[in-house]
C-alpha cells in the first residue's frame, strides 16, 4: 500500500523512519516517553509497596504456598514471545509491508489475550482458596501490583487491535506509522515491567 508523500500539510522527510518523518510525530512520540516516564513512577511505588507488605500475611497464605511456577513461567514466556512479535511488525512497517505488519500485530494480540486469560484463571484460583485481596497487606499489595501490571495489558490489547483497524482503512501513512510505534513502545514497556515483576514478586516469592 502506498505511503502518502504529504499527511494534513506537514511536510514529511523521507531520510528517517515513516513514524518520526514528520515534527508532529516527532513531538508525539517525546511526549509519550515522557507518559512512560511517568508511568514508570507509578510501577515504581507498587513495587515498593509489595516488598514492604510482602511478610505480612495476617495468618494468611504466603507467596510460597500461593504461586504456581508453571503457571507464571508461562505467563512470563507468552509475554516476552509477545514483544519478539510485535519486534517483527515494527521490522515489517520499516519494509512497507502492512499485510506482514498487521498479521504480527494479529499475533501479539492473540498472545496478550493469552497471557490475560492465564492471569485472571491465576487470580480465581487464589480466590477460591480463599486468598482475597483484603485478607492480607500482602495479598493487597499483589493483587494492586500484579492486577494494575494486567489492566495496562489489557488495554494494550484494545489499543493495539484500534490501531490494526486504521492500518487496514488508511494504509500505512506517518500517523498510522506513528501511532502503531507509540503502541510498540507501550507494549515493550509492559514486558520490562513484567520482567521486574517475574523478577522481584514470583522468583523471590517461591525461593524464600
């Protein structure tokens, strides 16, 4: 499909990368660093919040007797398998390839949903055992890290799957270009977070 040479009058430089070839993506695409920034902030309390509420359990299950390793493993290998693919469909829009594009977005998608029906399955099982958001301050501070980290997901999924429909209505153009970049750097952003939260929740809470 072809890349239009001008978008809403902005004048668009074909020496750099289709998302950044005009000031307005340029701007755009700072800006939402700087949400990263910011969003980061808030991971960042929650984190802290869960290692200080982690040993108060009130009598309550521990990580120990709660998490299941096969199941985060796998969470954490679908996530990360996710931001490889969503790594080809950045690689696909640098060729002009939308059909490619889409179809590796197609499969990030179907890989977050995945990943957030493993999630949810995780957190009924807890309940069911009676491991409750408000029977402990540490089940508070997982399910507030954990559930906060799954929201983010699921609305990169929407986002995501928004973004496919104007890909496929309007081609690949610099905004098009630009706003399936910004939803790649969300995404990758979320796999950090998992990273950390594989890190410092699940590994040291099944170790202990």
């Amino acid at each position: 499909m072809a890349v239009d040479a001008h978008h809403a009058g902005h004048a668009v430089d074909h020496s750099k990368p289709l998302e950044l070839s005009t000031e307005e993506g340029e701007l755009k695409i700072l800006g939402f660093w700087f949400f990263l920034a910011q969003d980061m902030i808030l991971f960042a309390c929650l984190f802290a919040t869960y290692i200080i509420m982690h040993n108060h359990t009130a009598g309550g299950p521990t990580s120990m007797q709660l998490f299941d390793v096969p199941g985060f493993v796998a969470e954490t290998l679908i996530l990360l398998t996710s931001s490889f693919t969503y790594g080809l469909a950045t690689f696909e829009m640098r060729r002009n390839r939308l059909k490619g594009m889409i179809t590796w977005m197609v499969i990030t998608a179907l890989l977050g949903m995945s990943f957030v029906g493993l999630e949810v399955n995780e957190f009924i099982h807890y309940a069911t055992t009676g491991a409750m958001i408000s029977r402990s301050g540490f089940l508070s501070a997982f399910f507030t890290l954990v559930g906060t980290h799954g929201a983010h997901v699921t609305l990169g999924i929407f986002w995501m799957i928004s973004i496919m429909v104007q890909l496929y209505k309007k081609g690949l153009n610099p905004v098009t270009a630009r706003k399936a970049f910004i939803v790649g750097l969300y995404w990758h952003f979320l796999d950090i977070v998992w990273v950390f939260i594989f890190s410092v929740v699940y590994l040291p809470g099944v170790m202990k």
